[in-house]
C-alpha cells in the first residue's frame, strides 16, 4: 500500500499531541507502507519536524521512499476534489494525506479513498492500522455484517462463497445484506461487485441473470450511483471464500449468508487489513488467482467490469 503525503501533513503527524500512539502508526508507517512524499528532499532542511521524521522513520526494512522530484506530486496540482476518478487499481487502495482542506474534504465525503486533511493524520492511520488487533471471530456470533466490517472507503467487492446461490431459502432469508451494506459506504459513487461461485453449486430455483439484475438494483440504490455494476463468475477453481475490497480482505470459514445456515460454531472469520504488507500481498495472489478464473471462467454473467481485475 502507497501513502501520498504532502509536507504539511507530515508536520502536522509528527506534531500530534498523543506521542505513544504517533510511535506505534509511526513505526507501523516505516515496516509498511511505501510513502511518496510530495516534496523535495531540500525541505527537509532546516525545518525540525520533518528532520525528526527522516531520522527516525524515513526508511525501514519494509516499506520503500521516493521524493517528488523525481517522482510527480499525486494527485497532481493544482488538485481537484474528484481527483479519485483518474486513479489506478493501486491508487484505489493508496491513502492520500493532502494540504488542501476543502477539496480534501469533498473527496472524503465520497468516501472512495482514504484521505485526510491536516490535522487527521494520526486518527487515519489509527483506522485502518488498528483493523489488525481485532483478531478471529467465531462466524456464528456475527450478527450483522453491517455492523462487524470496517467502514472504511471503497469502489469495489469481491466475494468468492461458493455457496452463495447454493440454497435458495438461505439465500432469499440473507437478501444480500452484506453486499447491501458494503456498497451503502461510498457516496454517489459507483460500485463495482463480482461474485464467485462454484459451478453446479447453484440451487436449480435460482437463475443467475436474475439475480445479477436484482444485486445489480439494490447495489445502484445502496451506492447512488446508476453506473454501479455487477458480475457472477461460475468456476470448478476456488474452495475457500473471502471477500476482498480496497482497504481489507475477509477471511471467512463458511458462506457469507450467515442468517438461517447452521453455522458450525468453529468457523472464524477475520479482517486483514492491507496496510500490512504481509496481507497487501496476499491479497494481490488472491486477485491473481481470481484474474485466472476471470479469463477462464464457466460462465460469466452481467456487466463485466471491476478495478482491480480486468475482463476481455
């Protein structure tokens, strides 16, 4: 994971009045993440806080450094409130610590990428950091997804169950609630959703463009976005389920439809968060995986569009 950080956003970090916790996200910044720092290296003179930062966390054994030149500033200036719109798959799962109040502000309404303005800083890496000391929960005590997952910005859901059209009262009893809520976080901006099942797992009551045409419904009301979309891939290539968005993965034990399923009390269910490396990286193989059946699906069904892979 990238984070993008202008010079008054670092100062403000290393200002930040609660000095046990900007040590832990510090450091937890320095094993992590790549930063771009949108300045040049020559600012760093003469100016105490960012020669601070620089001598106790500007490199480390995980994450890599670059300045700006030679690097360009991203996003680029002078910035724009939508500047979400133009970024890559890597883009949509970077943070973004920028000095410009107000158009930082709106982005942040939309809820599509992290951002933060000056003075945030710490409480945003608090966030997304923190989804790491949650551990394992027993999946049958998760009541309500929309209260258990993270709300953190996201353009995109991936769901691998192969049960997830398995059983069409379970199904029918869980209306996709899960991808309900998930989409319901960003603001007017669109959702893209791809759903993975197994081939000849499919309850001979359901028809699958149907139902894509249904999620499809709930996902463009839940984002406010018409130009949301929706996929169901079948495949004889996965057996273990997750759920995958910009910022965390799910690790989960049984289907996502956790009402009205018998849910054996020792399947767990876990959120990793991405701005551990270790994670970040498992996902990208996970997604690796998920491109395969992609290119090579059974069938493929709606409108076969997603940022983080990528359709023929």
């Amino acid at each position: 994971m990238v984070l993008y950080i202008d010079k008054e956003n670092l100062i403000s970090l290393v200002r930040s009045e609660d000095k046990a916790a900007f040590a832990e996200y510090a450091a937890l910044v320095r094993k992590n993440l790549d930063v771009q720092y949108n300045f040049s290296k020559e600012e760093i003179k003469g100016n105490e806080y960012l020669t601070f930062w620089f001598s106790q966390f500007g490199s480390g054994v995980g994450g890599s450094q670059d300045f700006c030149p030679p690097k360009t500033v991203v996003p680029e200036r002078p910035m724009k409130s939508n500047f979400y719109n133009s970024l890559d798959a890597a883009g949509r799962s970077s943070m973004f610590f920028l000095d410009d109040a107000g158009k930082t502000a709106a982005a942040e309404t939309k809820c599509c990428v992290i951002v933060s303005k000056v003075g945030d800083e710490l409480s945003k890496l608090k966030e997304i950091f923190s989804l790491e000391d949650n551990g394992e929960e027993l999946s049958y005590q998760i009541i309500d997804w929309g209260k258990y997952l993270p709300h953190l910005p996201l353009t995109d859901i991936i769901i691998c169950d192969n049960h997830y059209f398995k059983d069409k009262y379970v199904y029918d009893a869980n209306d996709n609630e899960i991808i309900r809520g998930l989409s319901a976080i960003p603001q007017n901006i669109p959702v893209n959703v791809i759903i993975i099942v197994k081939e000849r797992e499919v309850d001979n009551q359901i028809d699958l463009a149907t139902e894509q045409a249904k999620i499809k419904a709930i996902v463009k009301k839940a984002s406010g976005s018409n130009q949301s979309t929706v996929t169901i891939l079948t495949t004889y290539a996965t057996h273990d389920r997750a759920l995958i968005t910009n910022y965390y993965r799910v690790k989960h034990g049984s289907s996502f439809n956790i009402k009205q399923n018998s849910i054996k009390h020792d399947v767990s269910t876990e959120v990793k968060t991405h701005a551990i490396r270790k994670n970040h990286e498992f996902t990208a193989r996970l997604l690796a995986e998920y491109q395969n059946i992609v290119n090579n699906p059974s069938k493929c069904i709606g409108d076969k569009v997603s940022n983080f892979l990528i359709f023929k």
